[in-house]
C-alpha cells in the first residue's frame, strides 16, 4: 500500500469555458456535500494536538463498537451473511495499522482537527484505488469512504465545531448549487472549477459577482486533481493547470499581476458616465445577490442596484425569514450612499434556485413550472410578507419593485392588486412609505415579448431577462453540458426579441433596462446601444469594461451596427461581423475574428 501512497503529481491542463475573468494560484478543495458535516479548524498547541488524537481514538473504539453491536444484532435475527461480510471489512479497516497511523499523521504534521484527517485518509485511500485497473476493487473505496463518514460522525458527537473553509483554496466540484456556495466561507476562496456548468450557471455568476476566477464545463476536473493539489485557474482563457511545474507557474503569476494591472487601468473608467461621444448616456446598474457585494458595486461604478436577487435570503436555512429578517437586507440595499436606486426582485424561487421549506415542489422540469411570480400568487401569505418589507424599505431611498417570469397581464395584475393590498394595510397600520414606487417586469417568456406593448400599459419598467428569455427562446437548458453550447445570444430570433421589447416599452413612455448576463459582456455592448436600451445592469467587474466601450462609440455608430447585424440571417456571420466591428473600435480589447 506504501507504495501507491508516494506523491505522483503530474503537470496537466484542461480547457473549459472561463466566466470569470483574472488568475487564481492556489490549493485543491475537492468539495462535496458531506462537506457541511466535516468541520475544519487548526490546532497549533501540543496539548491540542494530544486532545485531538484521543479523540480519534475514542471515535474509533466507539465506531467499532457500534459495528460489532449491529453484527451481533443481525446475527441473532439471522440474518444473511452479505451483512456481516459487510460488516466485517468495515471493521477491518478501522483496524488496519496503516488507516489509523496516517490520520494520526495528518494530525500531528498538518495540524488539523481529527475530522479533517480521517477525510484527509480518505482522500488518499481514494487516489490510491482511483489508479487501480481492476473494476471490482476500484469499487471498494466506498467501504473505506463509509467508514470514514461513520468516524467523523461520532468525533462530531463528542465535539461541535463550526465549519469553516481553509485559507487560500480553489473550489472544484461537479457543479455547485444555491444551497451549497451559501455554506461556504467565500471570502477565503480564490477561484471555482466545475465538471458542469455554462456562461449563466449559478457558479458563473457567484464567481463573477465576488470576482473570483472561475472555469466551468471542464467534464472530468473532480477526477483529475487531488486534495491540496496546486492549481492554477485562468478565468479569462477558460485554462486550469493542475499541479503546474515552476516554468508555468512563474508566468502565471506574471500574466496575473498583469490582468490586476489592467483591471486598475480599466478602473479609470469606473467613476464616469456612460455617455457615448454624441452625448446619448445610458444608465449603469449592478446586479448583487448579497449585500456584501454592494462596496465592490459602489468602487466599480455603479450608478445603482438594478436586480438584488432576494431568493438568497432564503438560503442555508431551516425556517422561512419574517418580515424584519427582509426588511433588514432591503435596508442594506435602498438608500446606499453612492447609489442611486434600488431595483428589488421578488423572489425567484424554483428551477435551478434552492428553496429549503417544505412548501417547495419536486417537479418533471421546474424550469417551466411552479416558480417565481406563479408560486408567489399561489402563496399569497408568504408573498405579502415579502412586499410588506419591500414597501417599508421605500422610505429610505429610491426603491423599485420587479416582479419576475410574467407571462401575461393576469399575472402582473394579481401582483399589483396584492401590492395594493399590503400598501392599504400597511397605511393603516400607520406605516411611513416612500413616495412613487415605482413596478416593473422582468420580460424572459416569449410570451411576454409578444405582448410587451400590452404590458408596458400596466408597469412603469421593464428589465429584460436573458438568461431565461435566450433558453426558453432556443428550448434549450443552459445548464445541461449537451446542449449548452446552443445558448448563443446573437442568434437572430433573441435579437429580433429584444429590439421588439425597447421599441414596445420606448412607444409606451417606459424605461427599458437589461439585467441578464448579456448586459454585462462588452462584445454585446455597442449592439445594446444601438437598440436604445435605457439601463444596462451587470456583475461589478464588467462595469467599467462596458463603460469604456460606450464612451468610446457615437449612438449614430451603434445604430449603424445594429441595422447591418438585423440584415443577417447566421448566428455564426453575426457573432463574426461584431467581432470585426468591436476589433475596428477596440483592437487592445478585441481580436479581429469573433467575440
């Protein structure tokens, strides 16, 4: 066994898709969701280190135990003999001589808690079958990784610890969802890797909202790297080296003092307007899910919050949040100095977002089905909760409510008609208000689209939603790796449906904005421009890149862009047409071919 357990790091690179720009060095976390059981914590006293290794020691005379009262169980209700054969392997391996010292290893020389050694052991158990050829015993690791789960189980009895994320790590997992980012400690990561994963997946937009470096879509990362591994993640080239030699990690971190350098040039642009050179200025909005992110909003220019995505207040959590537990973030949000509004969605729960209640519907294909604006109207009570809090956060600033996934003018008018309400209620409760709220809809259902002239009539906004709007457009699911690759923004139809949703908000009197991710990449900018949109709302660190494009365009040259690019029929002669123009405009930003 020693010998499969020497140190066999090989350098080795994969390509996936970057969605979040900048360079990150760092150490492996292989995450998965037992994670949340497994706490982390140094030890640095010897006296601590002793502690630590008794109660190794306990939890593993106390696993045996157990073991051996269930086999005992099973032998007296005669049971078959696969159980006990089960049984007796697992207790095999809590007794080999080389499991056990090597946990107490990692205690001693990595000075870390016991059960962070015991997953340590697994990991390495984990290399060391993953090499083997034979199917069968490959297999085998699941015993030493249940196991290892029913030691850390009784070293968590004896001794709680709060989890807490080691320093300096890169995150790489399958995918990562809502539920699982939410527990962890994202100041101490330096950047993601996933097996899964597109341009608009949850771990895109974390990483690019807390501008961490991050890679998605690399199919076979998990089983590529090992825990502690060094990394490196290039989010601007879409690149992760694995174990890097010392050539490649000297220009690593040459190229990454260079991007930070170009991020402070960019800077320069994030403190003023968005004005093109004949004077057409276009509003600049941040999109935040937390209200940490809101300094990092404030520093990149942002002029206001033009979607805080409520649904996270419900994140990692056992009950649902009352009305002050909402008022309390919106108060975050509305009134910042240095922002001019807030524009606050109502929650956005289903599909790919986490909800922990029980009140949450396991669905054949959520996407299309009782989520957002649909499940509000169904659960009224806890939809006026939110609103009550919405409404009595509008006394501190500018405030906009949004509501999402409309799809037609009931829905919008059973939203208003419960905002109504809870405004009438609140007024007589003798609740201060703040003066011309304004509402709006996100428009990301072709159905909206198509009757967008009819819904401007009943809002003071819209906010175009592309993420959802290009999928349901395509039917395509732009989180499935298959498909992914069809999610193509400037594909005629997507286009043609935005244009639509300005001219009808514009020939009403409305403001038309863009929230989705599409408002945020500059190769989309001049484009955006050009169809009159009012407000551009993004991830902070794309705020001054886009800056830079509309300061650096007249309007008469984006609409010209515009009526060329509406003439061609090919996604694939569009994408390539742009990339040309933006290289004419921008060549240090763009290359001559594609965007």
């Amino acid at each position: 066994m020693g010998d499969f357990m020497e140190d066999n790091a090989k350098t080795f690179i994969i390509k996936g898709i970057g969605v979040s720009p900048g360079v990150s060095i760092g150490k492996v976390y292989l995450f998965n969701r037992t994670d949340i059981q497994t706490p982390f914590y140094k030890i640095n006293e010897p006296v601590m280190v002793m502690a630590e290794l008794d109660r190794f020691l306990d939890a593993l005379h106390e696993s045996e135990t157990q073991l051996l009262d269930l086999k005992n169980k099973l032998v007296d209700s005669g049971g078959g003999m696969e159980p006990l054969y089960i049984i007796d392997v697992h207790i095999m391996i809590m007794r080999d001589r080389k499991f056990i010292d090597l946990t107490m290893q990692n205690i001693r020389a990595m000075s870390v808690n016991a059960e962070w050694a015991v997953r340590m052991t697994i990991e390495k158990y984990k290399e060391m079958f993953d090499r083997m050829d034979d199917d069968y015993l490959r297999g085998r690791i699941s015993d030493i990784q249940h196991v290892g789960q029913r030691i850390i189980n009784n070293l968590a009895g004896k001794k709680h610890v709060p989890t807490e994320m080691p320093e300096g790590v890169v995150i790489i997992a399958p995918d990562l969802s809502p539920a699982d980012t939410a527990q962890m400690k994202i100041d101490k990561v330096l950047g993601f890797a996933t097996d899964g994963g597109g341009k608009t997946s949850h771990t895109a937009i974390v990483a690019r909202s807390m501008e961490i470096p991050a890679v998605v879509a690399l199919e076979t990362v998990t089983e590529s790297v090992r825990m502690n591994d060094d990394i490196i993640i290039d989010g601007s080239s879409g690149v992760v080296i694995i174990n890097p030699d010392p050539d490649i990690l000297k220009r690593y971190e040459w190229k990454k003092k260079l991007y930070e350098k170009a991020q402070d040039d960019l800077l320069d642009y994030a403190a003023l307007p968005a004005i093109t050179k004949d004077h057409h200025r276009v509003a600049i909005g941040c999109n935040i899910e937390f209200v940490e992110e809101i300094p990092s909003a404030i520093h990149h220019g942002a002029e206001g919050i033009g979607l805080y995505r409520t649904e996270f207040i419900y994140i990692n959590r056992q009950s649902l949040p009352d009305e002050e537990e909402h008022l309390a973030n919106y108060r975050s949000v509305v009134g910042v100095e240095g922002l001019g509004w807030a524009t606050i969605r109502t929650f956005d729960l289903g599909g790919d977002k986490f909800f922990p209640d029980k009140k949450g519907f396991h669905e054949m294909n959520p996407q299309l089905g009782m989520r957002a604006i649909r499940f509000c109207l169904k659960e009224k009570d806890l939809f006026k909760v939110q609103l009550r809090a919405i409404l009595r956060a509008s006394v501190y600033g500018e405030l906009r409510i949004m509501f999402p996934m409309i799809s037609g003018i009931e829905e919008i008018r059973q939203a208003k008609a419960i905002l109504a309400e809870v405004k009438t209620e609140l007024i007589a409760e003798g609740s201060s208000l703040g003066d011309d709220i304004e509402t709006g809809i996100m428009i990301e259902i072709p159905s909206a689209v198509v009757i967008a002239d009819q819904l401007a009539r009943e809002v003071d906004f819209f906010s175009i939603g592309t993420n959802d709007l290009i999928q349901y457009t395509l039917a395509i699911d732009r989180i499935n790796e298959q498909v992914s690759y069809l999610y193509e923004p400037l594909h005629p139809a997507v286009l043609r449906l935005i244009k639509s949703v300005v001219d009808a908000g514009h020939k009403a009197g409305i403001r038309v904005a863009m929230c989705g991710e599409m408002a945020g990449d500059p190769a989309y900018t001049m484009l955006l421009v050009g169809m009159g949109i009012d407000e551009l709302s993004m991830h902070s660190l794309a705020i001054p890149r886009v800056k830079k494009i509309i300061r650096g365009i007249t309007m008469r040259e984006a609409e010209s862009l515009l009526n060329e690019v509406m003439t061609i029929s090919s996604s694939e002669e569009i994408r390539t047409f742009v990339g040309e123009e933006m290289h004419k405009h921008f060549p240090e930003d763009f290359s001559d071919t594609v965007v």
